[in-house]
C-alpha cells in the first residue's frame, strides 16, 4: 500500500511538469525603447520576466554618422520559476557579440562569446542554473570587458567563457579592449529561455509510471 501512495505525487509532478512546458511555449517580446538603454545597472531597461522565455531586441550604435559608438547595453529581468535557462544571441544582424551575465546586485555569474553550440560560431550562447531573483544581461561587440572597478570581472583575455573572477565585485564600468569603434551591423536580439522536459521525454516518463503501476499490482496479486 505505501508504493501505492508513493505513485500520486509522482503523476502529479509529472503532470505539473506538463502543463509548466506548455505554459513556457510563448516568450515575452521586449523592444528597447527609443532613446537607447544604458550599459550600467543605474540606466538599465526592465525587460520582464524571463520565466516563460523572453527576447528582447536592441541595436547598439556603430559609430557611423557622426554618433558616438554605443558598445553595450544592459538590461534588467525577473526570473519566478527557477531552473536551467539558455541564453543567447541567435538571430542578431551583428557578427560577433558577447554575452555577459549578472546577478541583481551587479554581480558576475557567466560570460562568453563564440559558442561551440551557436550555429554561427560566433553567436553567444551557454546555459545556466538560475533561482528565483532579480538578473542583469548584457550584449556588446566582441572586445568589450565587464570591470568592478579594480579590474575584469571575468577572464576574457584568455577564455571564450566562463565564470567570474574570485574575489571580484559589482558592475562599475566598461573597458574597450579592441581598440575598434566602427562596426558593420547593429540589430540584435537576446534570447532567454527555461530549458523544460521534452514531450518525448515526458511520454517516457508516463510509461515507465505505468509500468511501475502494473508491476506493484501483479506484486499485490501475488501476495493475495
């Protein structure tokens, strides 16, 4: 009898895990707005909550026309369902952007830049455990380093991703390692998503509870 009631919380979760896929299908859009968001957690824009998958569009200004070039932008976002989250820059017009990702108090969590996953190597992409919290994502031209004040927050001189540096603080400024201020293409797009259950995944799930379930009958039938 105790494998018995061990078997409805078990459907139940998978059940819950169902319906949670089906309610992450459609991701919030977010366009930045005219004037521009900021690259420092002050001026940042709110995109919204990331926990049913948000995109959010932007361009970065290339230096070009006479305007000063706008190497990276920053963005505030929620997440109230912890998991695995993807992030990525797939789909931007620009060639070679770098990811950069931080806690809500400026934090460094993970950064990188020409993923082996992307489909053009030189998009960004990596996955990542998030809890429920307040989050900061950045996307810049390739060359631009996230810095606390004392120096890099994370090792981009010699890594193409990764975590943050030991012992290192907040968000304070920007350092152009590059040298560059003239870039081809400007329209990008940041996409986050919670990684859930594939539906195979979960059909499989489904029939090996049901094979548990008529194996502990044939058991009690046996015993009787």
């Amino acid at each position: 009898m105790q494998a018995q009631h061990l078997l409805k919380p078990l459907a139940q979760a998978i059940a819950i895990a169902t319906l949670a896929g089906s309610a992450l299908a459609a991701p919030v859009i977010y366009n930045e707005s005219a004037g521009g968001t900021g690259d420092l957690m002050g001026t940042a824009e709110a995109a919204g909550d990331a926990s049913g998958g948000l995109t959010i569009n932007g361009n970065l200004l290339d230096g070009r026309g006479g305007f000063a070039p706008n190497l990276v932008d920053l963005f505030s976002f929620t997440v109230t369902a912890a998991g695995h989250y993807l992030i990525n820059s797939f789909g931007s017009d620009i060639a070679d952007p770098s990811l950069f990702l931080f806690d809500g108090s400026g934090n460094g969590i993970f950064w990188n830049n020409d993923a082996s996953l992307a489909p053009v190597d030189t998009q960004s992409a990596f996955g990542t455990d998030l809890a429920i919290g307040s989050y900061f994502i950045a996307l810049s031209w390739f060359g631009m380093d996230a810095e606390d004040g004392s120096g890099p927050i994370f090792d981009t001189a010699f890594s193409n991703e990764g975590g943050a540096l030991p012992g290192t603080g907040a968000l304070a400024n920007w350092a152009d390692y590059s040298g560059q201020d003239l870039w081809d293409r400007t329209a990008y797009n940041i996409n986050i998503s919670m990684r859930v259950p594939e539906p195979g995944a979960l059909a499989l799930s489904l029939a090996a509870l049901g094979l548990m379930a008529g194996a502990m009958r044939r058991r009690q039938s046996v015993a009787a």
